[in-house]
C-alpha cells in the first residue's frame, strides 16, 4: 500500500466526531449564516437508500418522540472505478433515557455471514459487495439489533477540518513511536497529521487492533469536546462544504434538527465498547472470530441502550 493511501486511512474518524457535534448541536445557537450554511451542506449530504423496515423493530424510528435509535459509521476508502471497502466501521446506539451513546468498534476482519451474498466472510467486505445496504444488513444481523441510519464517510481530504476545530487532546496510555512522530504518555494535543497517525498504530501496542480502536475512539470524543459550537468557528462554511463533499448520509435536515432538540444531552455522556476477538487464518486468511458468549454479551448490551425486547 502506498505512503498515500496509508495516510488516508481513517482520516475519517476525526472527522466523525465532527459530524456528530453537528448530530446533536446542530439548531442551538446558530445565526442565520451558519444555519444556512448547514441546510444546504446536509442538502448536498442526504442520499436515501433503499432499503425495506428492519424486522428488528416492530415501528419505525421516531426521532420527535426520543426513540433511542443507532447510526453506522462507514469509513470507505473509494478508488476511481471501484466502490472500495469500508475500512472501519462503528456502531452508535443513542438513548435520551440515560442520556447516553454507546460507541462500539467492530474489527474490519470480523469473520460474519454477509447478509445477500450467501457466505461467511471479512465484515468490511460487505460494503464492497452490496454497498450501504448490505453493509447494514450485515453489521444488523451480526449484532442482531437494528441499524436506523448510516454515516458514510470519504477518507480524502479530512484532515484540515480536524486542524480546523484547533487539534484535539487524549490521554495517551502508550509510550510510543509512530511514522517520525514520539507520542507519550499522558495529556497530548494533536493536529489533524499527528491525530492521524496517533490513531492508525497498531503493531508495536501489545493489545493489537483493540488498542488502535481504543485510539480511535478517543479521537472521535476528543472531537466533540473540542467542538463545543460549531457557530463559534469562523471557517464553518468551509467545514460545511467539505462535508458536504465527502459525507452521505440517511439523515434528512429535519430528523438532524430533532436529534439536536432532543437527544443533545446524550452527546455529554459517550461510553465506549469493545467486542473481542480471536485471529486466526482459514485458507490463508486472516480474520477475527467472536465467540458466541462474547457476542451474546455485546447484543444484550445494545439490545439494552435501545430499550428493546431481549
């Protein structure tokens, strides 16, 4: 893989969290420019799927009466003539009961049936085979929960709207060195590059893939509580626009302004969730295989954040 491609990879996940503070702030404070501005970036961000009513939920999703509902997050990586593969993917589950967003990973090698294929295999292939859909599908039927929207996001040109919100801080728990870059342990503040490549390490962390998701997710939260009003950021419509290129998504203007009415509050409390796995290889390939008691364990606990019948 090239130096190029490399640095694209999960550029999105700064991204996200963007996104997200747009999700559940987006009505509150905005003069009109920003409001504008806003409507017409979702405008250009909005594309419908089709896709039949989950059997997972006996009624559809009603954002006006504080349903507690989910989102994917789809991080693809596009080439030119080729729809390319969903690199990373997480799972939010939002409930205003508890005033909570749980946040899961699910590992790009995960081994699962992909839902309209007919055959077990790699769960960030699904995209590759199918799209949107049969990525929601699959990621449904695998954690046997209902997927209500989807976030899809281009990997290109993100990391200036992450430099954009003024760098994010973590709290690091890996002394560790990554692509010239000598990143501590401890409180850091990072750019857009070295966020990047703070959240892309994997080999030299002793927890492997889970410690990259952990770094991952720190980033999407770091995001959020930088980005405490998008309205107060002089360059929103240049944000705005960038979004509005690179993002797709369900969600209509309207159901975005009833997220920030209602489950705004939610956006404070992001609990963070692992599934865990094991590697190993089947004809020479790698994936990771879930043990039933762990995924039953994860599907209660998601079952549970959407109040539905276990």
């Amino acid at each position: 893989m090239s130096t190029r491609n490399k640095k694209k990879k999960r550029t999105w996940l700064k991204v996200t969290g963007i996104i997200l503070l747009i999700l559940f702030i987006a009505g509150g404070a905005y003069a009109y420019t920003v409001y504008k501005s806003f409507k017409s970036a979702v405008e250009t961000m909005h594309q419908p799927i089709e896709r039949k009513q989950s059997e997972k939920r006996e009624k559809p999703v009603t954002l006006q009466e504080k349903d507690p509902f989910s989102v994917l997050l789809l991080g693809v990586d596009e080439r030119a003539g080729d729809r390319g593969r969903s690199d990373s993917l997480i799972v939010l589950t939002v409930n205003p009961t508890n005033n909570s967003v749980k946040m899961l990973s699910i590992p790009r090698d995960t081994r699962t049936e992909i839902i309209g294929k007919g055959k077990e295999d790699k769960i960030n292939h699904a995209y590759a085979f199918g799209g949107v859909p049969m990525a929601m599908d699959t990621v449904e039927n695998f954690l046997d929960i209902p997927i209500d929207y989807y976030i899809q996001i281009n990997m290109e040109g993100f990391k200036d709207i992450v430099d954009a919100v003024g760098g994010v801080t973590v709290n690091n728990d890996l002394d560790f060195n990554y692509e010239g870059v000598h990143f501590t342990k401890g409180e850091l503040t990072l750019n857009g590059e070295k966020a990047l490549k703070y959240s892309r390490m994997r080999y030299d962390d002793p927890r492997g893939d889970f410690g990259r998701q952990l770094r991952q997710r720190q980033i999407i939260q770091a995001v959020i509580n930088e980005g405490a009003s998008v309205s107060s950021l002089t360059n929103f419509s240049t944000i705005f626009t960038a979004l509005g290129k690179n993002v797709k998504t369900n969600l209509t203007f309207d159901q975005m302004i009833d997220i920030q009415k209602n489950y705004k509050t939610s956006a404070g409390n992001i609990q963070q969730i692992e599934i865990k796995e094991t590697g190993t290889k089947i004809n020479n390939i790698y994936y990771g295989l879930v043990a039933a008691e762990e995924k039953q364990k994860v599907q209660n606990e998601l079952k549970t954040q959407l109040e539905l019948n276990q």
